[in-house]
C-alpha cells in the first residue's frame, strides 16, 4: 500500500475517535440523568404502595382479623405483580404472615413500616419490590444510544472521507494497475482450479466446437476413450470411430448446436470385451456474451447399477420375498384387470381367499425356518395347479388369494376350489417329515358380486373366515345378503348415536302402584326415540342394533341423568317419587359405575338416592356374580334399590336370586297376561310370588292389562302391578297429571281394605317404595 | 259428572296447604351457606317423611332459641351451650341424635398461652388480658368465662379483654402478644402449638352439637325421625348428607340430656328436670 494511502486511513481513524469522544459526553449525561429520575420515581411509588397497605393491614389488625391478613397480601401481590415480598411481624417477632412471588430479583427496593394497633399493638410491615424491570429498561436504552453513537460516528466519518477523497486523485491509477494484475494471477489460478474440477468428476465430460471439433475432455473419457485430450484436441469423430457413428455423432451435434437446445438421452455401451454399461447423457450448447453458440458440452454417467438396484426394488415391490408370488399390491392391479376383462368378454371370474388350516401348530412346533418351507411348497403347489391365465397371491402368512378367470359359469369354479381343497390334503414332505394341513377357502365371483378389487377381496375373505368357523376343510360362498344386513346395522347404529347428540331421545314413565293401597308408589322410566320422520319409536326397533356396543353405555348413561333430571324437576313442585331405571349390565359392570353415579347425585342434590332402583335384566349374562354382588352393595349404601326385571325367562334365575343383593323380582308380562287362562303362567306367578316371600323382595307384576289380573295378583299376594289397566307409559307432563287424578278400579279398592280416600289421593307425595315402609 | 266436581272441590281444598315441617339452625354462619349446607339432610327428611322439610336459619341466637322453645320449629340444630341454655328456659325436648366428629361425639378446648408465658395457673390470669372467640361460642366464649368463673377470676379482674372473630384470630393474637391467653378448640390449639402456644388448661369434654324435636310432635313421629337420622352410618350416606354440614363428621349418634350435665356443671346450671 502506498504511504499517501496509508496517511490518509490513519488520520480519517484518528479523526473519528474523536468524534465518538465528542458525541460520547452528552449522551451519558442523558442516560444518567434518566437512571436518577426513574429510580427515584420507583422508590416514591414503593413508599407509596407501602402506606396503603400498611393502612389497609392496620385496619385489619385494630379489628382482630389476623386470619384476613395473609389473603389480603395474596391480593396484593396479584395487583402489584412488581411486588416480591411482603412480611408482617409483631413486636414479640412472631410472623404473622409473609407471602412471595415470582424468583429472587436482582435489585429491588426495601420498604419497611411500623403498624400501631389496638392497645399495645406493633407489627412491622416491610414491602420489597423487584426493579428488575427497570434496569432492564435502562439495558435496553443503553443500547439504542450506542447506536445512535455508532451511527452518527460512521455518518461524520463518511462526508470527511468524501471531502479527502477529491485531493487524493493521483493515487487511483497506481491502484488501477495493481489491481489488474492481480486480477489477471487471479484468473490463471482460477483456471487451473477448474481442470482439477473437471478431472476429478468420474462423469465423461468432452467439449466440443461449432465444426464439431474436440477442444478439450477429463481424465474420465480419456480412460473412456482411449485417447488423451491432447490427441483429441482438433479433431472429430471421424478419426477415432467408424464412419457410420461418425456421421451419426457429428448430425447429432449439430442438431444441437443449431438449435440450440440441451438433450438427454440413456444409451448401451458395449465395450470390447463384451461388458455393457448404461450411460445418461446430457449435451447442452455453450454461449459467448453476445448468446453465440460456441460448440456444446456432453456429460454422461454410468447408471447402470442405479439401473439394476430400481429393478431390484421393483421386484419387491409387487412380489412376495418368501414365495416369489405377486403380493397384495400386485393382485389389487389384477383384479382390476380380471375385472375390465371379464367386462369385455362378457364372462366371470372368481376371487378365492385360501387361509392354510393347522400351519399356526406347524410353525409353533417346528419353527419358522420349517413353516416357510411348507409355505413355499404349497405356493408352488398352488401356482403349478392353475392356468396361465390364472394368478395366486400371497398376502402374507399363510394366506392366498387366487383369480380364477374366463369362467363360463359357476359350477367351473366350483370344481377348481374342491381341486384345491383336495391340493391342501396331499401331505407336504420337508426333511423327510409329513405335515399334514387342510384349507378354508372363502369364494366370491364377479359380476354376480359387482363390486370393486378392494371389496371382492374382502368378501372373499369373510366367506373364509365363514368356512373356517363351520368346521375347516371347505369352502364358503359370499353372502350378500347378511353382508347388506351388516352394513344396515352399522348404518342403524350411527343414526341412534347421532339421534342421542341430536336429544331425539325422550323418557315415558309408566305408573306402578301399590296394590293393597291401590295409590301410585312410583314409575318405570321407558326410554323412547322422537324419530323425526317416523315419529315415536319404541325401544324394540333400535335397542338391539345397539346391544353390546359402546353406544348402548351411553344412552344408558343419558337414561339415567334423564331421570334424576325430571324427578329434581318434580321435587320442586313437591313430587316426590319412586323411579325404576333400566341398565345393562355392560353398563353395570363398568369400573366406573358407582363413581358416576355418585357424581349424578352431587349433580342433582335434590334427589334423594332413596327414590331410584335399576333393573336389571333377568336374562343378562353377569360375569363374575361376586364383583356385581360388591357393586349392588356399595350403590345400596348410598341407598339405591335394586331389582330383577323379566323375572322367570332367565336360565340362572335361582342363583342370582339367592347371590344378589335385589330388593324386587319383577315378574315379567308373558306370565302374567295369560295367567287367567293358562294355569302353568298362574303357577309360575304363583310359585314367583311365594319365592319372593321367602327371599323378603317384594314383587312388582308387569303387564296387568285387566281388573281381573289386579284381583287375580292381590289374591296371590303381590305388592305392585304395572300395566295398561293401570296406565301405559306417558310424557313427564301427562304423567304429573296422571299422579293428581288417578284413582284405582273400585274392584280392587273393594278387595283390599287398606285403600286411600280420595283427598288422600291427590296429596302431592305418593306412597313410596321402601322396605321399612 | 258430580263425582268429578266433588274431587275438583277437595283438590282445590287440599292442594294451596301443604303440611311440611321445619329444620331449625342457628345462625353461626350467612343465610345462603346454612341453607345450602342443610339442603341434602332436608332433602333426604323430606323423601323419607314424605312432606316437605323447609330450613328456617334464626335471626339470632336467642331468637333461634325462643322459637325451639315456643314449639315453632319441628327439628332444631343446636350447638351445646344453646341447647343447655334452651332447656334451662323452656324445658326438655325429645332428642333425636348428635353429631360424631371424627369418631367421637363428644369435643374439647384448651385455654392457652405463650410457649415462654411465665403464667402457669388460672388464678395468675388476673391483671392479663384475654382472648375470647364469638360470643356465642361454646368452646371459645361460654365455657373459658365458666372455668375464670370456677377459679374466681370474674372479667373486671381481668386488665382487660375482647372478643375476635374465629378461633384461630384468639391463637394469634396471643401469638401476637396482643393478649396473654385466650381461649380455643381442641383442633386450633393442634395447629398453633408448635407455632409458640401451650396450653394452661384443657377444658372438659363437652357434648357435640345436637337435633331436638318440638316438645308436641307425635311419639310415632319423632321415632322415625330419630331412626332416619341415626341410619346414617354408611360412608356413602355420611358423604352425601352429612359432609356438605361439616367435613369432619363421620355419623350421627344417640343421645341423652345427661350427656351434657358436664356442661350445664360447667355454666353452673343444674340438670333440667325429666319430664
């Protein structure tokens, strides 16, 4: 560097230290004088903030209120989120409270006050307050004023550079001069890095001229070629190659420099000693400035394992490894295929889905090594049984699917898969042991079942499992028919789930009343759908698509928030009454069932769990009698009542009768409606009643339909009836007025001497269910 | 058709009046918390009694007395101290069943003082100033006045004394050094006595808070409501009814007035009469 150069950097150097010197006196005066006044803003508002509080403490303490000292303090620190802690001590130093928040601060500020109270009360409050926020605001100034110092330093600097520059004009040609040179040493290192590029890329590279002419290639296509760049260098293909591809090479070149556009292309080579490569070739033009076409460039790379490896995966693709079949992503292409060909022919094919009988015991026994063995000589067995036309598949395991194509009818594939099945009996010899399996083959045939690949494999697939289910060793058609009804079930099913969101639901409550008394005692909640095109649905036509399903939990659920919901309703109108509430045992036997039970009745304080007994069903299957037992127990004591609904139908009617803890049998109505004409139905109700005595549960007779079943009942000895003589199930507001008007038949208030007057009758609390009563 | 007009007749003659009873409570807390803590117990009287159970929280303490006393209210909630103060003036009432807190029916205080008090008997007391709790507190009130009264410290011998708000103000303003003593429940003192108290004196065991009857409701009557009262013994039933009144009781049990003859030896009140 020059030395006028150099005096000139130095004094533009030495000239902006001082500047920032200058500029650096009045901005730290600013910063200082803005640190003192918020500073001594923070300590004002402290002392501040500590009068009220002390205030508001000294009110507290003068009254007594010791125990509201600690809330207040919570308050505060939620309205001064500044504040860190706040301590209050008395004179004898016992600490009445102290409250913190958020993590130690770097700096605060301490305040303390002494509280006078009462006769001789002292306490010491003493406040302390986080400032690191304001430092952390002065951190934040500070560096918006280095810059604005930086900023202007580098501004001044700039207009006295400007100003210098103009006397130094003389020096700017020496400069010119050295900087071309070094550029032009530049330039000769530049190219020199490039051939090394160029050699050291495995790619054949060659550039070519506007005639065609080498001009230059790499290490790689001398070895290629078998010529160096120097021997190349002037000349076509014409010298190196025979004619004909140099005819080919050089129209080829120029079809590219003419019209100026790049071409790939993928080409065999064969060398000499009869190996090949696969070379991707690219040859693009090269320009000057003006946008000449100056010759063209060709680069190719051998792909051939690239080439090799794509095929490979191909393969894998679309074949199963063990068997060499096509797997299922290969069949789902075939079917589609059958399908479009059979359109065309006018003819059928079938799907088989074969699963291998006994191959689980096979590999548990023997081992994996062995079952793939088994497999393959069954796949092969399998492939050498069909036609060209036809395709097995593995899907895996010891599954298979099979499309048998070009059938005329029927019975042709009928005949294949018993030819199969006999195919599967045959003994499969591996290591001089016999293995002997059997197949379950499910069947579907296109068009007769027109559907599409992914569901003709799905049917052919059920009907497998179908066969496997009847007894193994068969085959089994498709069924169409209980497929549709499956899909209408689940259809079935969503619609009620939506109908529960949707509050299409509604409860009916049907009456029962005290038969002796002849009053009302309390109502069967009957769940109800309010379809909105087909009206009021009774529970036969949508609970069994729902039997056993999650959704049936559910609406149980909602069944019985309903009613506790409408009896707390009740309440409040001063009705008072007994409910019976169907549940399930999936429900039931739910973990959770007596916790959310508990919480409903939290939920609806005003019902007492004294009104409420669920009915189970006679005919429910319970699985461990001991756990449900423990669960009745546990719901008894909070004071719910249990019952057995449909008495009589059930199998194990005994057992649960002796190992429950129910309170009522319900004896169910098939017995009831026909015991005046049938003395079997009058003996099974009969005989019910009695068991009930001796068990001490009372009894309550669904489906009492005439005067004459009441009397009937009321000589046996039953408690309770319920049943259309009675009334059928009504709306919550019907039945608020059913309660207020009914009086029963005057047969059966002539029959029982303990009957109600009829002031009595109307009375809002009906006679209530309950053993001690 | 005259039938039907005849029944019209009688509903409208027996639906406007309904029966119902009252539950009486002491006003020891605002109107809407009694109401809502009693709620679920009424409730549950109100579906085993089949009428409706109404809660009428008194205006005072005195008031709520005179209406236990004047026969007003059917089932009356009281607290120990009012319940002996209530048979000194109107007689015995048929008992229906007391509180068990924790297991026992039965509760306790202590007077207490500063862990470095020189103070070590109650006679010492005089000249010091005291802490009371309510007024009409048993525990913090009524009976630490009874025990100065037995050892002849009468409260102008006192340097003084005031009554704070709630126990747990009494344990610190002792604490404080605002008063030499004062007077606390069994479970105050446990939560303060390693804080700098000790206790000068445990107070005797008095009977818990207790249910009355109206002096004319039906023999019949008020044994169904002693047995609904005292069936609630399962832990299901305690959660439900009782817990939302008072989360430390654990049943309701039978009781006789002897049980607070303690009391009433305490307050200088002579057991009431059998009748």
């Amino acid at each position: 560097m020059s030395v006028g150069i150099k005096t000139k950097w130095k004094s533009y150097w030495l000239f902006l230290i001082a500047i920032m010197l200058i500029l650096l006196v009045p901005i730290t005066l600013v910063l200082n004088k803005i640190y003192d006044r918020d500073l001594t803003n923070s300590r004002e508002t402290t002392k501040q903030e500590l009068n009220l509080l002390s205030h508001l403490s000294h009110n507290l303490l003068q009254e007594g209120e010791y125990d509201q000292i600690p809330p207040l303090m919570e308050q505060w620190l939620l309205a001064y989120p500044n504040t860190h802690i706040i301590s209050l001590k008395s004179l004898n130093n016992y600490l009445i409270s102290e409250v913190k928040q958020g993590n130690a601060p770097e700096k605060s500020i301490k305040n303390s006050k002494v509280i006078k109270y009462g006769y001789h009360g002292e306490a010491k409050l003493t406040l302390t307050k986080s400032i690191d926020s304001l430092y952390q605001y002065f951190y934040e100034l500070f560096y918006y004023a280095l810059g604005i110092w930086l900023f202007t330093g580098v501004i001044t600097t700039y207009i006295i550079y400007s100003l210098v520059k103009n006397r130094k004009e003389n020096n700017r040609l020496e400069e010119l001069g050295s900087q071309l040179f070094k550029t032009n040493q530049q330039l000769i290192r530049d190219q020199s890095l490039l051939k090394s590029l160029i050699d050291s890329i495995p790619d054949l590279i060659f550039i070519k001229d506007f005639n065609s002419s080498y001009m230059g290639c790499n290490k790689a296509f001398e070895k290629f070629s078998k010529y160096t760049e120097a021997e190349l260098i002037g000349k076509t293909d014409k010298e190196f190659v025979h004619s004909e591809l140099s005819i080919d090479n050089v129209n080829s070149d120029k079809t590219i420099i003419n019209s100026g556009k790049a071409q790939r292309h993928e080409e065999w080579i064969t060398y000499t000693d009869g190996s090949k490569v696969l070379l991707d070739t690219l040859r693009t033009p090269y320009y000057d400035n003006q946008g000449q076409v100056l010759g063209l460039i060709s680069i190719s790379r051998d792909i051939t394992e690239i080439k090799v490896y794509q095929e490979q995966l191909e393969s894998m693709a679309f074949l199963d490894p063990l068997t060499n079949l096509p797997n299922r992503r290969n069949l789902i292409d075939k079917i589609n295929s059958a399908i479009e060909h059979a359109d065309r022919k006018s003819n059928m094919f079938g799907i088989c889905s074969l699963d291998l009988d006994g191959f689980k015991e096979v590999n548990d026994n023997y081992g994996h090594d062995i079952g793939d063995q088994v497999l393959i000589e069954f796949a092969s067995r399998l492939k050498n049984s069909l036609r060209a036309v036809d395709t097995v598949s593995r899907w895996g395991g010891d599954e298979f699917s099979i499309i048998y194509t070009d059938i005329e009818d029927v019975e042709q594939c009928v005949n294949f898969i018993e030819r199969l099945l006999e195919i599967s009996l045959l003994p499969i010899v591996i290591n001089n042991r016999n293995f002997f399996l059997s197949a379950s083959i499910g069947l579907t045939i296109y068009p007769n079942d027109n559907s599409d690949a992914d569901t003709l494999l799905r049917h052919a697939d059920q009907a497998m499992y179908d066969a496997k289910i009847a007894g193994k060793n068969r085959y089994e058609f498709f069924d169409h028919e209980q497929n549709k009804i499956l899909h209408e079930h689940h259809e079935k099913r969503n619609r009620i789930e939506q109908a529960i969101q949707d509050n299409e639901m509604v409860l009916y409550f049907q009456p029962q009343i005290h038969l002796k008394k002849g009053a009302p005692y309390g109502v069967e909640a009957l769940i109800r759908w309010d379809h909105p095109e087909d009206g009021i649905l009774p529970p036969i036509q949508f609970l069994p698509y729902i039997e056993n399903h999650h959704i049936n939990i559910d609406l149980d659920w909602w069944v019985i928030e309903q009613a506790l919901s409408q009896l707390q309703k009740w309440s409040k109108h001063n009705i008072y009454i007994h409910m019976s509430i169907n549940v399930t045992s999936i429900t039931f036997q739910n973990d959770h069932f007596v916790d959310k039970l508990q919480n409903l009745f939290n939920k609806y304080s005003h019902v007492v769990p004294e009104m409420i007994s669920f009915e189970l069903l006679e005919t429910t299957a319970l699985d461990n009698l001991e756990q449900v037992s423990l669960k009745m127990k546990q719901c008894q004591n909070m004071g719910v009542q249990f019952s057995l609904d449909d008495f009589g139908t059930g199998y194990s009617s005994l057992s649960y009768v002796s190992k429950l803890p129910v309170n009522v049998l319900k004896i169910d109505q098939s017995f009831i409606r026909n015991m005046l004409n049938d003395k079997g139905d009058e003996s099974i109700v009969e005989g019910v009643i009695k068991l009930a005595a001796v068990f001490e549960h009372y009894v309550v007779a669904e489906g009492v339909e005439t005067i004459e079943h009441g009397i009937k009942l009321m000589e046996m000895g039953c408690h309770f009836a319920q049943g259309y003589a009675i009334a059928k199930p009504l709306p919550a507001d019907e039945l608020a007025k059913w309660l207020s008007f009914y009086r029963a038949p005057k047969e059966w208030c002539e029959f029982s001497p303990q009957k109600q007057s009829i002031g009595n009758s109307v009375k809002k609390n009906v006679v209530l269910f309950s053993k001690q009563g | 058709m005259i039938k039907v007009l005849i029944s019209f007749v009688f509903i409208f003659i027996t639906i406007p009046v309904t029966a119902g009873m009252i539950l009486g409570v002491h006003p020891y807390l605002d109107h809407q918390s009694i109401i809502k803590r009693f709620q679920p117990l009424a409730n549950y009287l109100s579906f085993h009694l089949n009428q409706e159970v109404q809660i009428r929280v008194g205006h005072t303490y005195d008031d709520h007395l005179r209406t236990i006393g004047e026969n007003e209210i059917d089932i009356a909630y009281l607290g120990p101290a009012s319940y002996v103060k209530m048979v000194d003036n109107y007689g015995r009432k048929p008992l229906l069943a007391r509180l068990e807190a924790k297991g026992k029916p039965v509760f306790s205080g202590h007077i207490i003082i500063r862990e470095n008090s020189s103070i070590s008997t109650i006679g010492e007391l005089k000249n010091k100033y005291f802490a009371f709790g309510d007024q009409n507190s048993t525990m913090s009130s009524l009976i630490p006045k009874a025990i100065l009264n037995k050892h002849h410290v009468s409260l102008d011998e006192l340097s003084g004394y005031r009554h704070y708000k709630g126990h747990n103000n009494v344990a610190l303003a002792v604490l404080m050094a605002d008063a030499d003593a004062g007077a606390v429940k069994e479970e105050v003192y446990e939560k303060y006595k390693n804080k700098g108290l000790k206790s000068l004196m445990k107070s005797p065991l008095i009977s818990e808070h207790v249910f009355v009857a109206r002096s004319n409701m039906s023999p019949t009557l008020v044994d169904k409501i002693k047995r609904l009262l005292l069936a609630m013994n399962s832990e299901e039933k305690v959660k439900l009814y009782l817990k939302p009144i008072k989360k430390s009781l654990t049943g309701l049990v039978d009781v006789k007035d002897e049980d607070y003859d303690s009391l009433r030896g305490l307050i200088n009140l002579k057991p009431a009469a059998a009748k």
